[in-house]
C-alpha cells in the first residue's frame, strides 16, 4: 500500500519487472529456419496487467508453416476471458506487402499474437500472411490482461 493507506483492496499484490524475447511464428508451428538480427523485449508486470516494448528484426525469413504470422514469446500467456482485442499498433520496415497499418490481435490463452494489416483504407484488416514478412524489422508497446 502506498501514503499510510492500510486497506487491503488497494494492496499492490503483485509487481515484476523482466526481459522477454520476441520471435515470429507461423500460425501452424515454429519456424526454426529464420534468422534475427535483433530481438529485445521487457514487460513490466502490475496485478493482472503486463506491458511490454519490443523489437525484433529478421534477418532471413525461411518458410514458416500455417496462413499467419504470430509474434510469439510474450512473458506470460494472454487471458482468455478478455475476448479477442487490438493490443496496439507498431511501428514497422522492410516487409514485402504494401502495408499502411499494422496492429497486434490478442491470441486468447497464449502466449503469441496475431498480426494484422491494412492496406489500403478502403479494405477492412487482415492477419498477415507467412509470406509477408520477408526481413522486416517490427517494434512496438502494448499492454494485456493475464
């Protein structure tokens, strides 16, 4: 508790602070041909809430196995009564779709999520296929419910 307040309901109960290390992932598996340049993270964790920051580069994609890409490797699983959420929007270079937007989708129960793009305006968002990577480099911040 902090400034002499005792009450038990505003008790900071839990409270951690780490590295975690951001990966790609193929919705159907790992990819254990790809290579990386760079891949950092921290999160910080308060209650049931984590946030995180993030940067990971590939520097040879390889084949991934499944339709989608997932950034896996997320410090703690993702709640799974949260239902399906944008976690945020990143920052992003060198991939080989013509991209506008790229967000991150909650994957319920996991400790990944889901990719989605943009692009164009005028076409609703998409998961980004396994072959839309090529060797960009991604970074961002987002907070999930654990």
């Amino acid at each position: 508790t902090f400034n002499g307040d005792t009450a038990a309901a505003n008790a900071l109960d839990d409270y951690e602070e780490g590295d975690w290390t951001p990966r790609m992932k193929g919705s159907g598996g790992e990819n254990g041909s790809i290579a990386y340049s760079d891949q950092e993270g921290t999160y910080t964790k308060i209650g049931n809430r984590v946030h995180c920051a993030f940067k990971v580069k590939v520097s040879t994609e390889g084949s991934f196995s499944g339709s989608y890409l997932q950034l896996a490797g997320l410090p703690f699983s993702i709640s799974s009564v949260v239902g399906t959420v944008n976690l945020g929007m990143l920052y992003f270079v060198g991939l080989d779709d013509a991209i506008i937007t790229l967000g991150l989708q909650a994957h319920e129960g996991q400790a990944q999520a889901y990719l989605w793009t943009k692009t164009s305006s005028s076409v609703s968002r998409q998961y980004l296929a396994t072959t839309g990577f090529g060797t960009g480099e991604i970074t961002g911040q987002f907070t999930y419910q654990v």
